[in-house]
C-alpha cells in the first residue's frame, strides 16, 4: 500500500549528468573580474580565452553549488539552463537580527493542531522547495522528501504505524536500549488501540518524512539541517512543527514496509520525521533561556 499524494510531491534534484554547456558566459556581460573563479569551491573554473571570461575545465568536478553563478554582478552566467533573472535578487535585505532572533526564541515545538486544516499542494510544494537550499556536504543533495498532503493519507501512515506498533513483537521493542523509549513506543500503540490517543502524530494534517541516501558524504547531518531550515520557514507562515524522534524510530525499526509504504529509495534510509499544519494553540512570548554553554577561545586560554 503506497500512499497516492506522495509522488505528486517527490522532489527530484538536479541530474548530476554533466551536459554539455554546464556553465555558459555570455560574453557580452562578462566584465573579466574573476569573482566566479576565486569563490569556485573545487577551482573548475579558469580563464582559458583571450577575453578574460571563464570556462569549466573539468565538468566531472562541478559540485553544482552555483557559486559561479550567485556570485556573478552582472548576470552573466548561466547554470544548467538557468538564467539570473529566474533566481531572487539578493540587493533586497535579509531580514533584520532582531526578527531573526525573535523567529529563532519564538519558535515552538506544537503537539496541538488543527487536523481537518490541510494545506494546499503547492503551498507545501513551497515549503519544501525553499527548505530544498538547505546545505548538504559536498551538495550532494541526497535526500528524499515523503509527504502527506491530505486526510487520506495522513490517516493511512498514522493506521499502518498503531498496527506495526500493537503488533510488535517484545524482542522487537528490546531492541531500544532507553527505556523511555520502549516504555513510549510500547504505549503509543495501546492508547491508540484503546482510548484513540494520539501521541505519536497528535492529530496533525502533515508529515513529513526525510530519507537519506547511505552512501551521502554527511548522511547524519545533512537531514537535520534540512529539518532546521524547513521548520524556520514553515514559522513564518505561522505554522507549528513538530521534530517527531518517536515516529521516526518507529518508522526506521517498527514498521517493515515503511520505505515501500513512503515510495523511499531502496540506497535510502529513513532520517527524520516532522509533523506541520496549523496549529490550535497560540504563544504570547519567546521562552528564557541562557546563557549559552560556551568556551570562548581567544589568545590568553588558548
């Protein structure tokens, strides 16, 4: 059983096929200032014409980190088809400290949601496509984003993982050495059973399910950054999240069919688990906290 919303919402990255015009000049805005070739992470890049304007010497050690062509003033790169004027301009600001910090303090882990508020496609479409410039070591872009994108499917994950979880076996459950989280996993699945008791997707309209490829250079950092960025950005749309480590461990040890039931590359392996949608509750202040655990290394303890 697969569940239908998750290929409408399948990010493919970018082929890592090297085709023939990977980088291309247009040597009417080209001005020969070098930035794209000395910000080049692998130094692919070198001035090789009598007009100054760069080439990739060797495409197999492009990285497609597009450095090249951010950092081009006058729009003069082109990367694999793409053209300066489908990306934003960056001479507008980012946000101020002070909103950043607020947005940071204030963000908060919600376990009250709205369930029958679900969002539209593309407006999910959004969230993950902007959370998608998340860095990954060496860009290598090797995630696999799952979704639940409606009713249907929501309650299709959350039914096939109480039944995984009622029907697991004690051998199976042993194999967490925290107790709390045998103790929590064990439960989840009898108060669901009994009382319809939610406390691994508490009613929430959306999960979303990250997969990493194993063989990723940075597999154990690259989905939670991922994670970080898209739940900064689903705040701003006044959204909760929640990082759902119990759902993921569930998924990752209790459920069999889980990558199949996820459409989850078979070289991937489940990473982490966030639950989104609108949430019932409200904050009225950041929480306190601090200072920081901090060593500040400078030349007199250093």
């Amino acid at each position: 059983m697969k569940l239908p919303f998750i290929d409408k919402l399948k990010k493919k990255p970018e082929p890592k096929v090297f085709e023939p015009f990977l980088v291309d000049v247009d040597r009417r805005k080209c001005v020969g200032c070098e930035r794209c070739i000395s910000d080049c992470p692998t130094k692919v890049l070198r001035r090789v014409t009598l007009d100054n304007c760069p080439s990739i010497t060797d495409e197999s050690k492009c990285i497609h980190c597009q450095h090249c062509f951010t950092i081009c003033s006058t729009g003069a790169i082109t990367f694999l088809g793409h053209k300066s004027d489908e990306a934003i301009s960056l001479q507008n600001p980012f946000p101020d400290p002070k909103a950043m910090e607020t947005l940071i303090r204030g963000r908060r882990s919600c376990r009250h949601f709205q369930s029958t508020a679900v969002l539209e496609p593309e407006f999910i479409q959004d969230l993950t496509n902007t959370a998608w410039h998340a860095p990954t070591g060496v860009n290598a872009q090797g995630l696999h984003l799952s979704v639940t994108g409606d009713v249907a499917s929501q309650h299709k994950l959350r039914e096939r993982v109480y039944d995984a979880l009622c029907s697991a076996s004690p051998a199976q459950f042993d194999r967490f050495e925290n107790e709390h989280v045998r103790s929590m996993l064990k439960a989840a699945g009898n108060l669901w059973k009994t009382q319809q008791k939610d406390i691994l997707f508490y009613a929430a309209p959306h999960t979303l399910v990250v997969s990493v490829d194993r063989q990723a250079p940075c597999r154990n950092e690259d989905p939670t950054i991922f994670l970080s960025y898209f739940e900064l950005y689903a705040h701003c749309h006044h959204l909760g999240t929640l990082w759902d480590g119990m759902l993921t461990l569930a998924l990752r040890h209790l459920v069999p069919d889980a990558k199949s039931l996820l459409n989850i590359p078979e070289t991937h392996e489940i990473a982490g688990t966030m639950l989104f949608g609108h949430p019932s509750v409200r904050y009225y202040r950041t929480a306190v906290r601090g200072p920081a655990n901090m060593t500040l290394l400078t030349g007199e303890n250093f």
